[in-house]
C-alpha cells in the first residue's frame, strides 16, 4: 500500500506541476482505484490533527481543559470530513449535466491524493497557531498564502484531470471551495462547535 500511495501522490503532483493529462494513464482510474484513493484521508489525518489541535488552542485559549480540548478536535475531525465528502458528491451531477460523466473517476482520485497534499502544505497553519495562537496577523498571512497556491495548484490539476478551459478548471475551483467551507461550517454549527 505505501508504494501505491507514494506513486498516486507523486503522480498527482506531477499533474499539478505539468498539467499534462496523458498522467491519468499512470493512475488506476478503476473501481478498486476509486475506492483506494480514499485511503488519502488516512495519510492527511496526521496534517490534519495538528491542524485542529492549533484551532482548538486558538478557540479555546490556554486554559482549555484536556476534556474541551478533546471535544473541539473530535469535532472539527467530523467537520472536516464532511467537508473533504460532500463535495465529491457535487460534482457527481455537476460533471454529468456538462457532459464529462466520463471523467469523474478521475476526479475523485485526484481530488482525494491532492486532498492529501494540500493537508500537508496547509501544516504552517496548526504548527502557527500552537506555538502563536495570538499572532493573529500571522495566521492571516499564512492562511491567504497557502489558499492562493493550493486553489492555483488544484486549478492545474482539474485542467489536466478533466480536459477543461482555464475558466472553467476556475469555476470548479470555486464550487469546491465553497461546498467544502459552507458544508464545514454547517456541521461544525450542527455539532455545537465553540468556533465563534
């Protein structure tokens, strides 16, 4: 399994780096490929975690109990699976009603491996706010930087993955972007998250 997701990654950065489409012929683009690609989440957890342990500590303070702690995490781990899943689910429809059915396969299995990716990169973010959680500014700057390149990097990726325009690969970008913010934060207001 560690070869298999160290060739699906390094693919899917190839793509992003190339946007060379003739790549999804390295990929297992079958039904067993789909179902593998969600491994992705296990291998992003890690990234992840340390994420929700700096929001936890932003939210919470310093004085925060190990039990609050525990449940803010716990929390924002169910939310952000909603928000890395429900998207996905989108673009079912979305994909067939504009004629490329065909292609969402693909697209789940480089969105999941990119998913992996972007966890990682996004990782100055919970290491900032476990170490500052009051430089404030800073986590601004750090959150603008690493949005502007994983939308720029999953823009080069959807070009590639599904053969489309730079303005389309555009809207893409930004139907993702919303449907995994606003169904994040919705679960997050379901659950009673504390993130206000």
């Amino acid at each position: 399994m560690k070869e298999v997701t160290a060739h699906q990654l390094q693919t899917v950065w190839l793509m992003m780096r190339t946007m060379q489409s003739g790549l999804l012929g390295q990929m297992d683009l079958s039904s067993s490929g789909v179902k593998r690609s969600f491994y992705a989440i296990v291998v992003a957890a890690p990234s992840l975690a340390i994420g929700w342990v700096g929001t936890s500590r932003l939210v919470l303070g310093q004085g925060a109990t190990a039990d609050q702690m525990i449940r803010l995490v716990s929390g924002l781990a169910m939310a952000d699976l909603v928000s890395w899943l429900l998207p996905l689910a989108v673009f079912a429809p979305l994909l067939t009603m504009l004629g490329l059915g065909s292609r969402y396969p693909a697209f789940i299995i480089a969105t999941n491996w990119a998913g992996a990716i972007f966890a990682f990169i996004a990782l100055p973010i919970g290491i900032g706010r476990i170490f500052a959680p009051t430089a404030t500014e800073f986590d601004m700057l750090i959150i603008l930087t690493i949005l502007v390149v994983t939308c720029t990097l999953y823009w080069r990726l959807l070009r590639a993955v599904l053969g489309v325009s730079g303005g389309q690969a555009a809207a893409f970008v930004l139907v993702s972007f919303l449907t995994g913010i606003l169904s994040g934060y919705v679960a997050a207001s379901l659950l009673g998250l504390p993130l206000d």
